[in-house]
C-alpha cells in the first residue's frame, strides 16, 4: 500500500512537472476580452494574454465557455483549473489562490447618446435604466458595493446593447470598452472603471499551489506588447 501511495504521488509530482502539460480555463461572453468567436474558439484579448501566461509557464490551455454560475461552481471544486477574476475581494481569496500580479486590465464604461447626461461613476446607474451583457457578473470584485441590479435590462450581445442605446430604448449600455469596434458619430463612451484581472485556481485542486506558482513565474517573466 505504501508503495502505491509513493507511485501515485511520484506520478502527481512529474506531471505537474512535465511540459505543456494541459489545464483547463473557464470563460464566459465578456467582450473584448473573452468570448467565443465564429468559429467556436475562444477569442479575445484576455484569452491571448492568457495564451501567452500558460506557454511561458510551458502548460497547454484547454478552454471552455460555461455560464458565469456552471463555471464558479466548477471552478469551485477543482474541476476546472484556472480563470481570471476582476479586482478579487476577500471572498475570492478565501476560496482561491491569486495570481501575485495582474495579467491585463479592464476599462468598463457606459455607451450613450451624446445628448444624454454624462456619466462619471458606476453608483449613478442607480438613478437609471441601463443595459448589460447577461453574462456579466460583478459579484466578486468593487463594482458589486456600489452598483445595484433593479434597473438592469439583460442583453445577448455588444451589438444589442449599442442598439438600444442608439435608437433611444436606453440610455446608458455598461460594457467594457472596444477599441476595435467604433461607435457611430451620436455616440459616447464614458470611461467609469480601470481595474486589475488576475488569475485564479480553487484552493481546492489538488496542484494548486504547484500550478500557480508556475503562473506567477510566467507573469513575471513575459511582457506584453
């Protein structure tokens, strides 16, 4: 018996130490920075920055889109390795271990009509109708002390949401920011949010430790253009 238990955990010890050995990251549609593309792949600039994080770390990413509440619980329990997590707190170090740094960050604003009062913080949305990606949760990170959900109407897509605005149903559309997707001349997109993404991995996985400190080795090596 003894020797099986040695076998087995010289096995853990080699794989996490093999190369471009595979883990799995779970993503939701949070465009530009992660969504799924036309041809069913992950896409998007956090899911190159991540790309470049794993190979550094020599580790193989295996990506899979899941709602935003199927990939916490997953998550949760070890069952997928790694995702990303805006400006964490105290909740999310409690149940995950954190990258050291971050691995790019987010600048979440609101679309709207140029004739249409500006907005300069987040608790303003709470005196308005706004419209939001279904799929974006701001449950673990500052955003959720501050931003309440009675007035939020949930759309399918970045293109619907700048609908709505655009044609008047709403005025304000809280997304993140899209440089590569120009808005049309009547439309304006204050900036309200710069914040840190990190990595995360339950502190439940069996290989928590050893895997993040792989990251937090890649992140501090690799520069990003």
């Amino acid at each position: 018996m003894k020797i099986l238990f040695l076998l087995v955990m010289s096995y853990l010890f080699f794989s996490v130490q093999a190369k471009n050995i595979e883990v799995s990251y779970f993503y939701s549609n949070l465009p530009p920075y992660e969504f799924v593309d036309k041809n069913g792949k992950a896409a998007g600039i956090g899911i190159t920055h991540i790309n470049a994080i794993l190979t550094e770390a020599e580790l193989k990413g295996n990506y899979h889109y899941y709602s935003v509440n199927k990939g916490l619980h997953l998550l949760r329990q070890g069952k997928v390795d790694f995702s990303a997590v805006i400006s964490p707190n105290t909740s999310i170090y409690k149940d995950f271990l954190v990258s050291k740094l971050p691995i790019y960050s987010i600048v979440l604003g609101v679309i709207r009509q140029k004739t249409t009062q500006q907005i300069s913080n987040v608790a303003q949305l709470n005196q308005h109708n706004f419209a939001a990606l279904k799929e974006t949760s701001f449950l673990f990170n500052k955003i959720a002390s501050v931003l309440q959900q009675k007035n939020r109407y949930n759309v399918d897509s970045f293109a619907q949401g700048v609908h709505l605005v655009n044609v008047n149903k709403l005025p304000y559309f809280l997304t993140y920011k899209h440089s590569k997707q120009p808005l049309a001349s009547t439309l304006l997109f204050d900036v309200l949010i710069t914040e840190p993404v990190y990595l995360i991995i339950s502190k439940k996985h069996p290989q928590a430790k050893t895997l993040m400190q792989k990251i937090d080795q890649a992140i501090s090596t690799i520069t990003f253009k």
